[in-house]
C-alpha cells in the first residue's frame, strides 16, 4: 500500500514538475503578436469571426488553391473568436494549454513503454521533460498557426494513451473518436493505424516472429483496426467532396525525377529532419530552405548515404525483432512519411519545418531511453562512476543549450518583424524571406531598414516585381512624390490578369502572388490621392485592386474607397460603407482607421478649398458624422 501510494505521489510531482517546465519555457509567448500565416489563415477570413456556423465555413481549404482540409482547427478558431474576439493573447494562452496536456500524455505514454527499462520513473521524467524542452516545439506552440499539428499531436498521443491502458470502458469507440478529431486536425491523422501498429509491435510483439507478431497483431484488433479502415475510407470521401479532390497535387514521373534523382529530396529530407532531432540549437526561424542545405555532390551523396545506412539498420532491427526501440523509431518515421518529399509539398522552396517533427518527437525520445547508456560505456571499461558522470553530463549539457536556444529563438515569433529579421540573418538570399522581411519593416514603421534591405537586394541580385512594389511603397511611406513616376513605371511593366491579357494560372511563371498584385494597385491608388489628388483614377485602381484579393485582404480597400468617395463629396456612399464595415469583427481595425484619416489628411493638404476638405478641417457635420462611424467599435 505505501508503495503504491508513493508511486502515486511520484507520478503527481512528475507532472507537476512537467508543467512548471512547460509554463517556464513558455509563458513569454502570451504576449506574442499574430505572424505569418495567421493573416491568411484567420487574420484576413472575417468569415470566422462575422458569419454563423457553417460546414462550409469551417471545412474550407487551408489555402487558395490546396486541398488541406482541416474543420476541427477552423472551428475551435470559431469557437475561440465568438467568445473571447479575435485575441492573440487568448490564442497563444490556448496553445500554451494545449502543448501542456501534450507533455503530461507522452509523459504517461513514456511510463507505458518504458516500464521493463530499470528507474523506469526517472527515464519516463526525463523523456517527457526532453519532449517538453526540445526547441523543435517551438515554431509548434509559439506560432498560432501551429495549432494544425499541436491538435493533431494531441489526438494522437491521447488515443495511443487510451489504447495501452487498461480498464478503459468503450475502448474501441473512444479511440476511433480520436482518430476523427486527429483526422479532422489535420492529414498527418491517416498514419494514425501505423503508428499503432508499430507502437504495438513494440509493447508486444518483440521476441518471436515479424509474421507470426503482425497476424496476431490484425488478430487481436480486427474490430478496431475495421472501423479506422471504414473511418479512413469515410474520411477521404468528405474530404473530396468539401476541398474538390483528396490532393491538390499529382506524382508525376517529373516530380520523381526531379525531387528523388536530381535534387535529393526525400533523402536530404531525412537528414534534415534527424539534424534537427539531435542538433536542434543552430537556428529558430520560420525557413528551412533546401538550397542551403546539402547542395554540392559530396553532401548529396553524403545525404544518400546516411539516408541508406539509417534505413538498412531499422530495416534490419525490425526484421529481427528483438528490442522496442526500432518500433517507436519506425512510429516516429511514419509521423514524417508525409513531409519527406517523397509526395509532391507546398511548403514552399523548403526542405522541412520543424513543426512537422511535432508528433513523432514524442516516439523519437522515448526509444531514445531505451539503451543504458551507463552499460554501454561500461562495456568499453570506463568505470561505473566516470560512465554516470558522462552520461549525466551529457544531460546536463543538453538541457543548457536547450535553455540557451530557447532563449535566443523563441522570442523570433513575438511579431512578423522580429520572424523574418531571423530569417533575413540567417538565409539574406532567400527570396520569400527578404520579402517579408521588407513587407514587415514598412508595416511596422521601419522606413530605414526596410530601405537598406532593398538597396541590398539591387545591388546583389536586382529588382523582381515584388521587390520593385515594395520600393514603390517605400517611396510612398517616405512622402516621396517620386514614387508615383516609379509606380507608373511598374505599372507598364506588369502582367494584367485582371484585364484578360493572361491566364490567371500563368501568374506563378512571374513570380508574384496574387496578395502582391493587389497590394501594388492598392498602394498606386493610394499615391494618386496623396501626390496628384487624381480620385477618380484612384477609385478605378482600387476597383483592379479589389480583383487580386479576396476575403479579409479587401478590407484597405474597402477603407481606401470610403475615403475616396468621401473626398468626391459623396458623404452618402462613404458613410453607408463605414457603416457595414464598422459592424465587423477584426483584428487591427484601429490600423484602418488610422489608414482612412491619413488619406483625407495627405489629400487635404494640397486642396483645403474643396468642401470635403473644408469639413474634414472645420470639422463639419459630414465629417463628424463620418468620424463617428469610422470610430464604431474601437475602444
């Protein structure tokens, strides 16, 4: 009884100790700002935070243009918006829950699979604790996006928990709802069968053989493994039906070619993935571009290698069967099988991002406790003592420079600028990431670096068209009354999709987005108002504009047209669309506001004898009207 009582006690302290790591590492992230990909995700889709539930307002794509289809997340965002609006303290403060409750379920994972190792409580701490500490995690829980692989981690961790325990009553439905709710968190869900099954192989199926094990295996979990298939099946024909097909990209044989014979990928993938594992203290930003990584031959061939080796030692301790630990290696594998290139990703020019190791790490540590290190370097004569003080140290080293990145990386995500300033640092060549490195200066006031920036890229590589939209923005923060020859200049030079001259499918050969298209136009009306007070030739490039942007990216526009009509003195048309704007929830709307005021104050400089200017100035009864509604809803 005393015993149980103290393993009982020894459990509690553990998880209380996993949670005051976990608040200690990462607490700093509730007073982090919305980055990246959150203005595309949910930032910019007022839908979530204006429209009532829907399906289809919840099961739409991730991104224009994919098929990633991820309901369970977009609701929870839903749900997090109606009551608490749109917060980025609230979001991280759920991440930081979240990622807690991820500690505790690999902590009681760990004391599961680890319970024939000697000190199976410290190793099952210390798994945890390597979990809970590994800076892998990082983009996962810093970054509000991540919340796609936190829930899908989750899920998974918590069926496995489910599944291994004992006295669980409806066991099987249990684990078939969760494997629904990784599903719908995201695709990585689909290895979920996999993972079990290595994960059983490795509770008990080690000691007799492969085949006699896998049968057993199918034997003894016929009714659970049927209603995944039938969950799986059902799966993918929703998702077909709700983002119009289950991939949005095909293999085709030049994919092969080009990813597996000519650049390597899924090998350098692996390598890649495995460095970040073991060496994770040398950068903390957001890109990972595979043309810094293993380009030459020799490292090529290196990657391959390596790739080749790892494989044949797995494959060969799978085949014998004999020890745990190539099971939960083989679990932590599948978790990547989907980021390995191995199938056609749009993630950009980048071999991997750390939050894809987010599920398997937790498989990763726990095999990684299996050896007795201790026992190992005893048996190369290094005395007992000298062996505990190593591999002590080891640990002890680990967790400092764990400490130290942390330190160093994790506040990388508090804002968009200090994100791509890591990212500028550390690969300045790399297209995307001096992009939004520039885009972010100019946002956040920046003038000076983000023009040192670009007089950088000139120099080194010259101008492409996003780059030349960003100068000409610069030009316009600056009050520089060039920017408008600049602007329309560019504006010659650009391709019109929206004009029917091109195909909208051939925007990818000019390597802009339609987000950047619609930002120039926006910023060549905005300097039409401010440099040559030409309002009716703003409206029509506020009106192409709106043709490349879709969604919460109107919203400038829309604030942009209202300060147009307002200054054409059609208070009318200006005041009824501030009065549907003012009704909507989003995130900044002080920023618009801000954007509308400085438009009519830059106009009405140059023209205080027109009447819209003469109210604005007099602050006359139009105005004040206009201003009251601007004002709706900003505390």
């Amino acid at each position: 009884m005393k015993g149980f009582i103290d393993n009982k006690f020894r459990v509690f302290l553990s998880c209380v100790l996993l949670i005051g790591l976990g608040s200690l590492l990462y607490s700093p992230i509730l007073s982090f700002e919305y980055v990246w990909d959150d203005t595309l995700l949910f930032v910019d889709k007022v839908s979530l935070l204006n429209e009532p539930l829907s399906w289809e307002l919840v099961s739409q794509p991730v991104l224009f243009g994919t098929s990633y289809f991820r309901p369970l997340v977009f609701l929870s965002w839903y749900v997090e918006f109606k009551l608490w609006g749109q917060s980025s303290a609230v979001s991280h403060a759920i991440h930081l829950f979240v990622y807690l409750l991820n500690c505790l379920l690999v902590y009681g994972i760990a004391r599961i699979f680890l319970q024939s190792c000697e000190r199976r409580e410290l190793k099952s701490l210390l798994a945890a604790s390597v979990y809970c500490a590994h800076p892998v995690l990082i983009e996962t829980t810093a970054w509000v996006s991540g919340r796609f692989d936190l829930f899908v981690s989750f899920f998974m961790y918590f069926a496995v928990l489910v599944y291994f325990s004992g006295g669980v009553k409806g066991k099987i439905a249990l684990v078939g709802l969760l494997y629904i709710c990784a599903l719908f968190s995201k695709e990585l869900g689909l290895v979920f069968p996999f993972v079990l099954y290595a994960l059983w192989m490795a509770r008990f199926g080690t000691g007799n053989s492969l085949l006699t094990n896998t049968r057993r295996f199918v034997r003894e979990n016929m009714s659970l493994l049927a209603l995944l298939f039938i969950i799986s099946l059902a799966y993918l024909v929703l998702r077909s039906y709700s983002v119009g097909g289950i991939y949005h990209r095909g293999i085709s044989w030049f994919y092969v070619t080009e990813a597996y014979f000519s650049d390597f990928l899924p090998f350098k993938a692996l390598l890649f993935y495995v460095y970040r594992l073991v060496l994770p203290f040398l950068s903390g930003g957001a890109l990972h571009p595979y043309e810094y990584y293993w380009t030459g031959i020799y490292e090529s061939v290196l990657a391959i290698a390596f790739a080749l080796m790892a494989f044949i030692v797995v494959v060969r301790g799978l085949v014998k069967n004999e020890r745990p630990v190539y099971w939960l290696i083989l679990a932590g594998l599948f978790c990547l099988s989907l980021v390995l290139h191995i199938i056609p990703l749009t993630i950009g020019e980048n071999l991997g991002h750390d939050r894809f190791l987010s599920s398997g790490l937790a498989f990763f540590v726990i095999g990684a406790m299996y050896p007795n290190y201790v026992g190992l370097l005893k048996r190369i004569k290094v005395r007992q003592k000298v062996s505990i003080g190593i591999v002590s140290g080891c640990v002890v080293f680990w967790f400092g420079m764990v400490a130290l990145t942390h330190h160093s990386f994790l506040n990388v995500w508090k804002d968009e600028f200090s994100l791509w300033q890591e990212s500028y640092r550390v690969y300045p060549s790399f297209k995307p990431g001096s992009y939004n490195y520039v885009y972010s200066a100019l946002k956040s006031g920046r003038l000076e670096i983000a023009e040192k920036v670009l007089l950088e890229i000139a120099e080194n590589e010259g101008f492409g068209i996003s780059e030349q939209s960003l100068y000409a923005d610069l030009l316009v923060r600056k009050g520089d009354p060039e920017a408008l020859r600049y602007l329309e200049g560019l504006e010659v030079a650009l391709p019109k999709f929206h004009n029917g001259e091109l195909p909208m499918y051939m925007i990818t050969n000019f390597q802009v987005t339609p987000k950047q298209l619609g930002g120039f136009y926006s910023t060549y009306a905005s300097a039409l108002i401010v440099f040559e007070n030409d309002l009716e030739k703003a409206k029509e490039y506020n009106k192409i504009a709106a043709w490349y942007l879709e969604g919460g990216e109107m919203l400038p526009l829309l604030y942009q047209r209202a300060a147009v009509d307002y200054l054409l003195g059609k208070y009318n048309d200006s005041f009824q669309q501030l009065v549907v704007i003012s009704r909507w929830n989003f995130a900044h709307k002080e920023n618009l506001v801000a954007f509308f005021e400085t438009l009519v104050e830059k106009y009405c400089k140059n023209k205080k004898s027109e009447e819209a200017c003469d109210m604005y100035l007099q602050r006359g009864d139009q105005w004040t009207r206009i201003e009251s509604e601007l004002h709706r809803g900003l505390l």
